[in-house]
C-alpha cells in the first residue's frame, strides 16, 4: 500500500509576524514545527503500513528550511520524503498551494491513500485537502477521527456537529484527519540515524510540470489586501478590586433587565 | 437576472434548514442592496421538512432547491457535482456558504472545480465600493490581525462563514418575495464514489453552547481544571452552558465542544462572560456578537476589557464566588 502523507511546516508559536506589503507571513526567524494534525496523519499512515505493509512518503511546499519538517517525519518512521522548494511558490494561497500538491502527488505516485491534518494552525483555512482531492479528482473525506482498512478502501468515522457520521470511501482517497485519531509517536534514535542517511529530493516547479501563471502570487485567486489589527470595542464599565461589589450590583441590575434572571 | 448575483448555499440537517442559513440570506441582502443585486439561496436535500418560504421572507429573490435521497445525508461529492453544475449554469458573482464541518468541506472541493478562490471563516463581508469586488475579512495568523482579502479575476467570489457570525434577520413581519424553483440536475451527479454508512448521534458535550442566551467561559486564568465547578455553578444559575478559551481546551480543562473562537464555536448569546480571559483575537472573533460582555480579568489592560460593556478587574478566585452568591441571592428571593 502506497501513502502520501502531506504536511507543513508551521511557527511554533501564535507571535507570528505579517508583511504589511504583501500581507504574507514572514517566516524568517520563526522556531517551526510540523503542523500538529499532520502528526496524527502521519501516525495513521505508519499505522496502516504495520497492518498493510508498502512505504510512506511525507511531501511538504515551503522554504528550504522545511526539510526540517521532513527528517523530522523520517525520524518517526516515513520512508521518503519530498520537498517543493521553489520562488515560484511563494504567495500561493490554497488554490495554488493545493495545484503544488496534486502535482507532486501524481509525480511521486500512483498513491492508494493521501492523507493530511484537517488544518494548519498558522492558516486555519482547512481547505488544501479538499483542494487537492478535487485537483487529483479522487473521493475524498475530512474531519476523520478513525479509520480502518476495508474491502477495496477505507471505513472512516467523521466527527461532526451533531455526532459522528461513517463513510466507506475506494481507493485511491485523500482523507484530512483530526487529533483524536491517534497519539503521534515519539522520533526513535534509530529514526533519527536512518533520518540522517535519507537523501531528501529537491523538486521545483519546472519538475513538477507547473508553469508560473498556475502557482505562487501569480497562480492564486484571492489578495491580501489589508491587514489591520481589530478594532473591535465597547465602552467599558470598569470596576477595580474595590469596587467589585458596585460591579456585581450594576451587573445583578443588568441581568434583571434583560430579564436572564 | 441584472445586477450582480449573489448565491447562498444553505445548509438542511435531517430536511430541516439550518439557521446559518438565514444568517447568510440575510448579510447576502443587505450586500446585494448596496450594488442592485439579487439574491439566490439553495438548499440541497434528501426532502424538505421546512417551509422553503421562510427563506423567501429573509431576504431571497429566489429559492432552489434539489431533493434526492442520496442528499438524505451529508455526501460531499454528490453536493460538490451537483453545485458546480449549478454554479456553472447561474455564474454567480459571489456565493456565501456556512463554515461548518460540510460548508468547509464542500466549499473547498467546490471552488477547486469551478478554479476560483475561497476565503475560510470570513468575520466580516462588505462590497467594495470602488471596485465592487467582495471584501471578505477574517482573523489570520492565530486569530491575532484581521486579514482582509479579495478575489480580484476569478468568479465567482467564495466565502465561508461561522455560524452565529452575522444575525439573522428578524423576518416575522415581512412578505415573502421570489419565487421556489426547482432546477433540472442530470442524474448521473448525484452518484457517488464516497458510501455512508450510517450517524451516531453524540450525546450533548457542551455542543449546545451556540444556542443558549447566556455563556460563561473560562480560560488560562482559571488555572485548573477544577476551577471550571465554579462557571458551571454560575452558569447553571442564569440558565447558560459553559465555554472556555483555546488554552484552556489545549490544557485538556475543558473539551473541544465548549471551545469558543475562530478554531472552535462562534456564540452570539445574550450574556457573554469572560473569566480569566486575555481576549486573543482569535477568541473574540468567537464572541464579539454577544449582547453584553462581562470580563473578570486582574490585568487591566488585557484585551478582552476593549470588547467588554463591564468590567470586573480583579481575582476571579475572589470575584466568581461572591457574584455567585450575589446571584442566588436574586433568584431565590424571586
């Protein structure tokens, strides 16, 4: 069984800076980690090579620096690995980040399985899977808190509002996962040895077959246009320490009136 | 049609159309008025069990609406097909769509296919109007800046939003205008390569909170977990649910369905109060509709003071018992 395995590489803290010109993250001097819910994806493809048997490959967009990422996947037990490095990249939205990926995927397959975090905690969009399922045109699932291997494909369940909803999807699928799917190992000292070893293939745009009106600033659909820090404000009654029993009296009065209690 | 077009799709659970629905209607109203534009809501389904002219009367110029048993439940390729066959024939100039689990996984499946542009979680939507392009503006980066974006080329213009982000409008009084249209879709889009295979309904885990009219939410200021008895204790007596911040749930205090934020539920109740609270963006854009804001915070200049309408500085250890008491006081004498 064949797996991909998309991940990113994300600033390992909320202090995170915006380039007010071109309202892109600047990633420069940041520590990084691999996005957490990529974790559990891997996780979930190192499981299913145990029970299946076939090989892992972890394939990350981003600077040169987010090899780091990738050994770091290696370590906990992937057998290949695949950075997009390009400028040609840079200021991809998620149409034309997802356009990267469905083109290393189909460059680095045929895959029976594509998995990937249900989001990013810098971005928060959740929709390069789905961009990318759509792009590769295969059947495709999100939110999957558990999946088991069937006839021919995948069992999922779908944690949703409601409750959790069950699919059976073919193969080849892509399926973004949440955090309550697994417990993402630990990188053995053997991992990281192998990890070392492992030769890591630098692919840039023209290798993956993308011209540069299809990906990067020039490839996406939507601008930046404005970042602003919210404004958002009321005028506050303040009370301090010793004016905490008037507060609860004006709040008591408040609630009264609005009829809450 | 003339004008610009607007599109909301609509979200039907068990036939029943979800209030995110009107939410949408709504805001796609008042931003077709400002351009002379129209406004389409449709609503994929396994049957209707609602009256389709509520939405008439929230502001749409027009209904579809398609029924097949295959809808009956969430099918992300059936509704990606059948709503690109749809977009493709309306061309719209912007469609609005909800952030919940299946607007976020149709939406960006949907405008992959139709090669366009997709803003997740938009806070705030408003028509440019130079350009009278779609400004779509939602929390970034941890929720600690407002991004505002736009989809300068490509159409149509594609947004998702929480719900309880925007209002419904009040539509009690008003006359339904439009029309209900059912469109002709080829069958061979509403087959399937996804299966489902059947719903688990969750028992309530503090999922509710979007719908209660009072929220008491903690966070890292609580400092553990049991601190929460205290909210619960408050919240039981306004009749409200509890929420906490992202830390707090990070910290596994609290579960993920109480989270309130841009990662978690956007609450608009009546009564929102903050305890232990600093107020990152990306928790206020999860309460900023609430009604009537109380934060108990001892740093007077967190932010979570800016979006509150009173304020209680000092040590929640101290304050939340003894507003507590205050309480019950009140309702026991009722």
């Amino acid at each position: 069984m064949k797996i991909a395995v998309l991940i990113k590489q994300v600033p390992d803290s909320d202090d995170v800076r915006m380039d007010p010109e071109t309202g892109t993250m600047v990633r420069e001097g940041m520590g990084a980690i691999v996005n957490p819910l990529d974790l559990n994806a891997l996780q979930a493809a190192l499981d299913l090579r145990s029970a299946a048997g076939g090989e892992v490959t972890v394939i990350t967009m981003g600077p040169p620096r987010a090899h780091e990422a990738l050994r770091e996947c290696l370590s906990m037990g992937a057998d290949r690995g695949m950075l997009l490095t390009d400028r040609a990249f840079a200021g991809s939205d998620t149409w034309a980040t997802a356009k990267v990926l469905a083109a290393a995927v189909k460059k680095a397959g045929p895959f029976d399985l594509v998995l990937a975090g249900e989001k990013a905690t810098d971005g928060e969009t959740g929709q390069v899977g789905p961009e990318t399922a759509a792009l590769l045109g295969m059947p495709f699932s999100t939110y999957v808190s558990a999946l088991s291997l069937a006839d021919g494909g995948v069992e999922v369940a779908r944690t949703v509002e409601e409750g959790i909803q069950r699919q059976f999807l073919p193969f080849p699928c892509l399926l973004t996962v949440l955090h309550a799917l697994n417990e993402p190992s630990m990188p053995t000292l053997a991992g990281k040895k192998r990890a070392r070893r492992t030769e890591i293939p630098l692919e840039g745009i023209v290798s993956i077959g993308l011209s540069p009106e299809e990906t990067g600033l020039g490839g996406s659909a939507t601008r930046v246009v404005k970042i602003s820090y919210p404004t958002i404000s009321r005028t506050t009654e303040m009370f301090d320490e010793k004016r905490i029993d008037e507060g609860i009296e004006r709040l008591v009065a408040v609630l009264r009136d609005m009829a809450v209690i | 049609m003339k004008g610009k077009q607007f599109f909301v799709l609509g979200e039907v659970r068990d036939g029943h159309i979800h209030s995110v629905t009107f939410e949408l209607t709504g805001k796609a109203r008042d931003l077709a008025d400002t351009c002379g534009g129209t406004v389409t809501a449709v609503l994929l389904s396994g049957g209707l069990a609602d009256d389709p002219e509520t939405l008439l009367r929230s502001g749409a110029d027009r209904l579809m609406t398609v029924e097949h048993p295959v809808l009956s439940m969430y099918n992300q390729e059936a509704e990606v097909k059948v709503l690109a066959h749809i977009l493709r024939q309306e061309r719209p100039d912007v469609v609005l769509a909800p952030a919940t689990t299946s607007g976020r996984t149709t939406l960006p499946a949907l405008a992959a296919e139709l090669e366009t542009g997709l803003t997740a979680d938009c806070t705030g939507l408003e028509m440019d109007p130079e350009t009278g392009l779609l400004l779509q503006t939602r929390p970034a980066i941890g929720g600690n800046v407002m991004a505002t974006i736009k989809t300068p080329v490509r159409r149509p213009q594609m947004a998702t939003v929480r719900p309880r982000t925007f209002r419904a409008p009040d539509c009690s009084n008003a006359l339904p205008r439009g029309e209900v249209t059912r469109p002709e879709i080829p069958p061979e889009l509403f087959e399937s390569r996804v299966v489902n295979l059947g719903f688990e309904r969750a028992e309530d885990g503090g999922s509710n909170i979007q719908d209660l009219d009072v929220v008491v939410s903690g966070g890292k200021g609580l400092k553990r977990p049991e601190s929460f008895r205290m909210l619960e204790e408050l919240a039981v007596l306004l009749g409200g649910g509890v929420g906490a911040s992202r830390p707090a749930v990070e910290a596994k205090w609290m579960g993920y369905p109480h989270q309130v934020g841009l990662s978690g539920k956007v609450v608009a109740p009546k009564v929102y109060i903050a305890a232990g609270i600093s107020g990152a963006v990306q928790h206020l854009a999860g309460m900023q509709t609430a009604g009537y804001v109380v934060a108990v915070n001892r740093d007077p200049d967190a932010s979570i003071f800016r979006v509150a309408d009173l304020g209680l500085c000092g040590d929640l250890f101290d304050i939340l018992p003894r507003l507590t008491e205050r309480i019950r006081k009140e309702v026991g004498a009722e």
